[in-house]
C-alpha cells in the first residue's frame, strides 16, 4: 500500500466515530478492508474483528485498536444539557469549547457543543475556578438546544456516548507532519490492514491472526479477550506511541519499540525490531514507558501470549490533538512486515 493510500485510508477512518463500547461505524470500514484482501474475517460477540492467514508454525496475533477516547453521559439535565465524564484518558482542556457529536441509539448523531460557561466577570463560581483550577469534567456540559423531553425521544440518554464532532477530524497536513484528534490507534489499523494486504499470499510458515480489538481505552479489555480465545504464542500490539519528556523519544519517522511499559517485553524480540529498523534504514527509538499501556502489555500482565512486544509511530499532544510523521505509516508497516518474516 503506497503512502497517499495510506493517508487516505487513514482520513477514512478517522472521521469514522468510535468511543468505546460503541464502535460499529469504524467497525464497517475494517470489514471491508479485510474482507478485500481475501483473509477469512470474522467479528467475535465482544467486537473484536479478526482476518486469519492460515499456516504451520508459531500462532502469532497482531493487533491494533479501533476504539477511541471520549466522553459519556451521566445525565441530561432539566435544561437538556448533558453531564459527561470521559471514557479513557480524555481531558476537557484538550478538547476545549466546542462542537462534539453526540451518538443516539439508532446510530445517528446529534449535535452539541462542549461548554464551560460564560466568565467575563470578576465574580461567581466559574470565574474564580477559572483562576484557579485545571479543567475537568465536572466543570463541563454538552449544550444540545433541546429539551429533556426532547433529548430523550432521540435515544440520548445517560450512558450515551460523544466523540469530538466529524469536521474537528480533518487530518492537517504541515510538511512531513500530521495532526488530527484521533489519529490513535488509527494509524495502527492502517498498519495492520497494509501488513495483511503485503502477507496474505507470502505463505510465512506463521499461523497469522490480524485483530482490530476493541475497548483498548479503557483497559485493554478486547485483546485480552481475543488472546483467550486464540491462545496465541506471539503477541504484537502496534500503537501509537506517546513522545513524553520522561522518555529521550522525538516526533520522527523513526518508531518507537516499547521496552517497558505497565509489562516489560522480552528483551531479545525488542533488540530485534531496533536492528531491523536499522536494517531498514530508518532506525527505532528504544522507550520504557512510566505509566503508558498497550494491548501488548495487558496480554503479557495476563499471561496469554508466550511473547508479546508492542511498537509503533511517534505521537506529541496525546490524547489530543496528535501530532505524528506521516512518513511513519509507511515505517512501521515496513517494520512490522521484516519482524513477521524474522519469525518464520
């Protein structure tokens, strides 16, 4: 999959909505791009979405999210606004006031606008917080401009979910460079959907499993969930990965391999990737995370892989509005390929 493709695809699915445990409109694209490549492919009843190369040798599952960071309803208020809390590691100050989408139980979207409140005064309780205290979820509402009679009657409720709104989703271009709200784990599944296309006809001696797994954000729920079920010896978990000052990583086209994160990952299968890389000719970036977690980690905590390692593309504004390289959609596709092939 040439590079324009692949930021294409990548557009795709970033304007598809898919706040955890809600997923079905990005769930439509990955079908198709599976389905396309001739893999057999099938949904499991907890969502996730599997494309199976058959082979003798080593049961290996790659997997990428297709769940995003968002916010759901705790309440629709008399005024028909919505209290919201997030789902994952949203923040209301990476959003800011502003449109979001609101998802309804027919699969439609509602308009809403986050909201703070006015504070061109001196004086009440917004003012003061203001001046005071980071924004948080508490100090938020959704404007809808209905009614709670209103809301209701269009299947909002508490428990529904809102994603930043559609047009916020408009990947900008700055040189090399990406930015877009939501661009994880999507980059991931543009990934593992050009990996699936490359390999289907390689006849690697590898029993190959691609899973878009589900409910990442909010503990890695799917993965664990699929591993159970395939019972694979080899994990790998390709991600977004967050360029934090702990860490001596940079915004590249080089990868990120994750030696450590909630789980540490074997070290032999991490130096592997770096050499690849180097190989390849665009170099790794070795990282221990302090607080991050992949699929790859959650599967290696609850012992379902034999091996799992986890890597993937530089990411600044976690969370946010991220910011990558676009030429690292094209190397970590490339990486994950040569470490596939260093398998059989």
């Amino acid at each position: 999959m040439k590079k324009e493709r692949m930021l294409s695809l990548l557009q795709e699915l970033v304007g598809c909505h898919s706040p955890s445990g809600d997923e079905g409109e990005i769930e439509a694209v990955i079908k198709r791009e599976f389905e396309a490549t001739g893999a057999k492919m099938w949904q499991d009843a907890a969502s996730n979405i599997y494309a199976h190369i058959p082979g003798k040798g080593p049961k290996v599952m790659v997997a990428a999210h297709k769940d995003e960071i968002s916010m759901i309803a705790t309440h629709v208020l008399e005024n028909g606004r919505l209290k919201v809390r997030n789902i994952g590691g949203s923040f209301p100050w990476k959003y800011g006031e502003g449109p979001v989408d609101i998802l309804t139980d027919d699969g439609d979207t509602v308009r809403g606008i986050l909201s703070v409140g006015s504070t061109h005064t001196r004086t009440g309780w917004i003012s003061e917080l203001a001046t005071q205290r980071a924004l948080t979820w508490d100090l938020v509402t959704v404007f809808t401009g209905l009614t709670a009679e209103e809301t209701k009657a269009k299947g909002i409720h508490s428990g529904s979910r809102a994603v930043v709104a559609r047009e916020r989703k408009q990947i900008q271009q700055l040189g090399d460079y990406i930015a877009c709200y939501a661009i994880d784990d999507r980059m991931g599944l543009v990934s593992i959907i050009a990996a699936l296309q490359e390999l289907k006809d390689a006849n690697l001696p590898l029993d190959l499993y691609f899973v878009a797994s589900t409910m990442e954000e909010i503990g890695l729920m799917g993965a664990i969930r699929a591993a159970r079920v395939i019972e694979p010896e080899i994990f790998v978990a390709i991600d977004t990965s967050p360029v934090t000052h702990d860490t001596p990583s940079v915004v590249s086209a080089s990868p990120i391999v994750w030696y450590g994160e909630a789980a540490y990952h074997l070290k032999r299968d991490c130096d592997k990737l770096l050499s690849l890389a180097d190989e390849l000719g665009f170099g790794a970036q070795p990282v221990v995370y302090d607080g991050s977690g992949s699929d790859a980690g959650g599967v290696k905590r609850t012992g379902m892989a034999d091996r799992t390692v986890a890597f993937g593309f530089p990411r600044d504004n976690s969370h946010g509005y991220e910011i990558a390289h676009s030429d690292s959609l094209v190397n970590v596709t490339s990486l994950l390929v040569a470490f596939l092939k260093s398998l059989s």
